[in-house]
C-alpha cells in the first residue's frame, strides 16, 4: 500500500514537473477600434468558460498606475484575462501598456505558463512585447486575422483624413469630414499614428522593422480567415495573417485557416481552447 501511494506521489510530481498540471494563464489582446469588451460580444468569452476557463476580469493601464477589474464568481484552474489598450494609439504605446498589463498578470500567477491571443492589430503589439526588452514570459502566442505585413485598409484610412480636394482646402476640409463622418471620422483622425504603423511593409516602417527581429523560441499559432472565393477577408489579405510570411518566423507558426470575417465569433474561442489544449 505504501509503494502504490508513493508511486502516486512520484507521478504527480513527475507531472508537475512536465508541466501538465500546471494551471494556465490566457490572456486575450484586442484590436484597433475594439476593447476588451469585444471577446464579450463576440462570444469568445463565453465559449472559452464552457471550455473550462475562468473568467478572471480586466486589466488596464491608467495613469494612476495598473487598474484591475475583477470578474465575479469562482475561479478555476485556467484564468483568462482580458486587457484594455488605447486602440488609436500607435503600436509602440500600446506595447507599453500591453507590457505592464503583462506584467502585473504575471505578478499575480508566478511560475505559471502564460499565453496570449491577439486579434487584428493586437496581434501585432504581442509581438512588439515579446521581441522588446524585459520581455514577458510567454509560452504561446495565437494571432487571429493580424497584418503582420501590413494592409492597404491602413492606407485608405490615412487618405481619408489627409486629403484636402481643391474645392475645400485647409482646416475646412477637417471640419466638413468632421461633420459628415461623425465619431468615426474623429476616430480616424485620432488613430493616424496606428494606421501608419499598419500600413503595408515598406522601408523604415516599424512593421518592417519588427518581422526581422529574433522573435523567442515558444508556440506561435496564425489563425488565418478565408472569405469565399479569396483568401483572407475585408481588412487584410491571407498572406499578412499568416506569421510564416514573417521572416523572423518563418516555418515556425502553425497556420489555422477558417471560413468566417475579420471579426471575433464564439468558434474562435472554441479553436482557441483546442489549441491551448494541445500546447
């Protein structure tokens, strides 16, 4: 009886050491135009709970220092976090308070591998976390529908703020956009630093910059959208999804190909859980 418990015991602790009993740590990086509320309404959230993950809240980054947001109820072994970023801002600042989210989460699950899903842009500034300095401990990196080289929506965006047609020059054109596009012109306006960065890769572009930097050695998953009849969908193409096109990346990432829009949907919580399981 007692060699049979202590073989127990010798296999728990052999498990532990592999790493298989440790608790996980998710925590899910929104995109420009978007909040930490979008994995509520996109029904990533709700899918990941019934896969067996906890909500644990929001963490965001204010100027009085780290403001936590617990989520209510009973926690489980896998806490899923979620982080809130100034989306207009460009990606560099982002990465700064993505960063300190990061590290308070980290604080708070000591020892305890930590992944990250990033939709769209916030795909992006996980990897300017983790190839900055002082970067996180990560054991999985999931990219859902990121430009990781770019995309010509970027561009279009910058012309609609910056063009200044003939027939109403100068901070008349400004104010007229202002008038006709509402918030979402404002919001463009204020996102002008995030759409140079997003722009399609080009010399002394940042994206540029960060797909030759030596990315660390960890999990690296692309979920990539296929729109009927072309690859990709309406914000970027295939090609700049997929983290192989990256040439620090290059044949490191496993490529997920699903049918659905550049938006969140409750089957990429569903696929998001299966690829954690595995990792």
């Amino acid at each position: 009886m007692k060699f049979r418990t202590l073989l127990s015991l010798l296999v728990f602790v052999a498990a532990a050491y592999s790493g298989t009993l440790q608790a996980k740590v998710l925590v899910l990086v929104h995109g420009w135009s978007a909040n930490a509320d979008t994995w509520v309404y996109s029904g990533v959230l709700q899918t990941l709970v019934q896969s067996g993950w906890s909500d644990a809240g929001v963490v965001t980054t204010t100027p009085a220092g780290i403001h936590y947001l617990a989520a209510p109820g009973q926690r489980g072994a896998n806490m899923v976090y979620r982080v809130n970023l100034p989306a207009e801002a460009p990606l560099l600042i982002q990465a700064a308070h993505l960063a300190a989210e990061l590290q308070f989460i980290q604080q708070r699950h000591v020892a305890e591998p930590v992944a990250i899903v990033g939709h769209s842009a916030g795909g992006v500034v996980s990897r300017l976390v983790l190839t900055g300095p002082h970067a996180p401990q990560i054991s999985t990196l999931i990219t859902i529908a990121s430009p990781h080289l770019g995309t010509t929506r970027a561009i279009q965006g910058l012309q609609a703020v910056d063009s200044k047609p003939l027939f109403c020059p100068g901070p008349g054109m400004d104010f007229l956009k202002s008038v006709l596009g509402g918030d979402s012109y404002a919001y463009l306006r204020d996102s002008r630093g995030a759409l140079i960065d997003l722009a399609p890769v080009a010399p002394g572009s940042l994206l540029g910059w960060l797909n030759q930097q030596p990315h660390p050695d960890i999990a690296y998953h692309a979920v990539v959208r296929t729109g009927p009849g072309f690859p990709g969908d309406d914000m970027v193409p295939a090609f700049s999804q997929d983290l192989n096109q990256v040439p620090a990346l290059h044949g490191r990432a496993h490529v997920h190909a699903t049918a659905a829009g550049h938006g969140l949907g409750p089957a990429d919580g569903k696929l998001i859980a299966d690829i954690l399981a595995v990792d």
